[in-house]
C-alpha cells in the first residue's frame, strides 16, 4: 500500500508571487501539503478527501481541471449503467460525487458503483490498491483556455482577468490546483499499476467506442465490458447519452438549477452534506433581491473540440508552452499523441 506522508494542515492566502505577471489578478486559494487549491472549495471538504480510507469497490475519475472530467465521468456512469440514461429530472449529482465539492461525509452509506470524481494530485488522492482510478488528460493547450472560460464563468467570484492572465498563471504553474505538468507526471508515474489507466480527451473525442470498452474492460470486463459487445443497443445508449450534444443539454441545465438554489432549497434536498456548505457559502455573495430576476447562464459544458487554443493563443505563447511540453514530457511516452493537436 502507497502511503502519502505529509503535513495536510491548510493555510489560506493569497500568493503575492502570482500579480508578477498577470496584471494584478489573484487567484485565491488554500494550500494543503503546500499544495494550491481554489477558495472556492470548502476547506473541510478537501480535507476530508485527504483523510477518506477508499472502499475496495471504489472508482476515482482524475483530472487536472477542464481535461474531460465531467465528460468521462458521465460515460462512467452509463457504461456502470449499462446504457440506461438519467431521469429526465436528472442532477449532476446523481451520476456521483465531484469530491472538492461534496467532501466524503456520509460515504459510506452510498450505494456502489458510484464513481468519484476529483482534481487532486496523486499525493493527496486517498489511495487504496483494491480501488480503481482512471485518470484523464488532455493536451495543456486546450486545457489551458477550457480552464480559462470555467473561471470565467465560475459562479462564484468569477475571474475577471484576461486569457493573458489566466495563461501566466497556468504557464507558471500557479492556477488553482497547480501545476498541469506536476500533475500529468504524478498519475503518470502509477500508470503500470493495476488499478491504474490512462486515457486521454483525443481518444475520447477521436474514438468514443473504443475509450468506452477500454474503461468497461478496466473497471470489470465481464460485468460492464460483455454486455455492450452483446447487445449493441446497449453500446448505442452509452454512445448516445454521452455525446457533446447530449451532455450539454443535461449537466448546463443540471449545473444552473443547482447554482440557482437557495439554502432553504438545498437544506430540503438529499445533496451531500458539503454540497449543502457550498451552497450556504454561494448564498452569502447572492444577491439575493436580484438573483432570480437577473439569473447568470452558466455554461459548464462548452464547446467540447480539440484544437480550440489555436483561437486564444499568440505565437509568443504557443512557443512558450511548446518549450515547456518540451522539457516536462521529455520521458513520458503518452505526451507525444499530443503533438498532432499542437
């Protein structure tokens, strides 16, 4: 068993190092083992997932933010599903937990299969090796504007800088959840364990078949796997309803009803405890006299190509990451599928 050793205690602050180059704008977070994480998540809920003792039937979905976490962990839960879609009153919650969100409180009593997701590095990943994770990655460039527009957009003090700004920070490795290339390596250097796979938002994009068994056959190929090779209307479902098209219709609707709550509203629901924290907190910036008069559209599910950075960058800053990859993915093998897409 892998054991992380390291001081969890959190500090809140806001890291004067990060205004050298991004005209000011700061990205507050809290650090835990040194490690940045946004304000924006409740600092009991992240600590909670540090101390959280995995199950042997859990299943992580791990990113790095904006690299297909909501997208692979939809497919999941279909393939878990064998291809039955969510009710038409779906809420994102019910396909599982995103962890920074939720924290752990009340696991226990969740029924399995029900996959996690999470942005954690791997150090601060409760780790077990009867757990399974997936982790998926995605070229640094297009992750980089996708995050840009989710800050953006966030529904709570949402970044106001520009994508100038927002690209110093992730070149610097000071956005929130740190540095991608730190984070790419970490996972990276567990892949050949058994309970570990990669895969990546090019495959899923170029091959959704294809990364559907691929993540069926890892999680249990006679269970999940067999029935889609058996019934293709089976396959055709999970296909079908974790399309772009598909998934942006239901999580934006799903994302907006939940962000649009009040406290009264979610103390009545069946959320997790920490989903009920974070909606507290939203409140207390609400502009309660005004929020259901002038409600705020917030797109979580975007665009869903590959190439989009080519409409963001500058060739300045093309060569810069260029540099970087370079010299971060120099002995990891999966980085060089990338290179197409750069």
């Amino acid at each position: 068993m892998i054991s992380h050793r390291f001081n969890t205690d959190c500090t809140s602050k806001q890291d004067e190092s990060n205004t050298s180059q991004a005209s000011g704008k700061i990205i507050p977070v809290n650090y835990f083992g040194g490690y940045p994480i946004p304000t924006f998540f409740l600092a009991e809920n992240v600590q909670s997932i540090i101390d959280y003792k995995p199950r042997d039937d859990d299943i992580f979905i791990v990113t790095y933010p904006k690299c297909g976490t909501t997208w692979s962990h939809h497919m999941l839960a279909l393939i878990l599903r064998h291809g039955e879609n969510f009710s038409e009153n779906f809420n994102w919650t019910d396909s599982g937990p995103f962890l920074e969100m939720s924290g752990t409180k009340g696991f226990e009593n969740l029924k399995r299969p029900c996959p996690f997701r999470t942005h954690m590095p791997f150090r601060l990943t409760p780790w077990s090796d009867k757990a399974k994770y997936i982790y998926v990655t995605r070229n640094p460039k297009d992750a980089c504007v996708s995050y840009y527009h989710h800050i953006a957009n966030a529904p709570v003090d949402p970044f106001t800088g520009t994508f100038d700004d927002l690209f110093e920070y992730f070149i610097s490795g000071k956005a929130g959840f740190g540095d991608f290339f730190d984070h790419l390596e970490g996972w990276y250097e567990q892949r050949n364990r058994p309970n570990v796979l990669f895969v990546t938002y090019e495959e899923m994009k170029e091959n959704p078949e294809a990364a559907i068994f691929k993540m069926a056959s890892f999680v249990d190929d006679e269970k999940y796997a067999e029935p889609l090779r058996k019934d293709r209307q089976k396959l055709e479902n999970v296909l079908k309803y974790s399309s772009f098209k598909e998934m942006k219709a239901i999580i934006n609707k799903s994302m907006n009803e939940f962000f649009s709550m009040f406290t009264k509203d979610v103390e009545k629901s069946e959320v997790p405890e920490g989903f009920k924290a974070m909606v507290s907190k939203m409140n207390e910036s609400k502009d309660v006299e005004n929020a259901s008069e002038n409600p705020r559209y917030l797109s979580f599910i975007r665009k869903g190509i590959i190439g989009d950075w080519r409409n963001h960058f500058s060739e300045e800053q093309s060569r810069r990451l260029d540099e970087k990859f370079e010299e971060r993915t120099k002995n990891i093998e999966i980085a060089k599928i990338w290179k197409q897409y750069m």
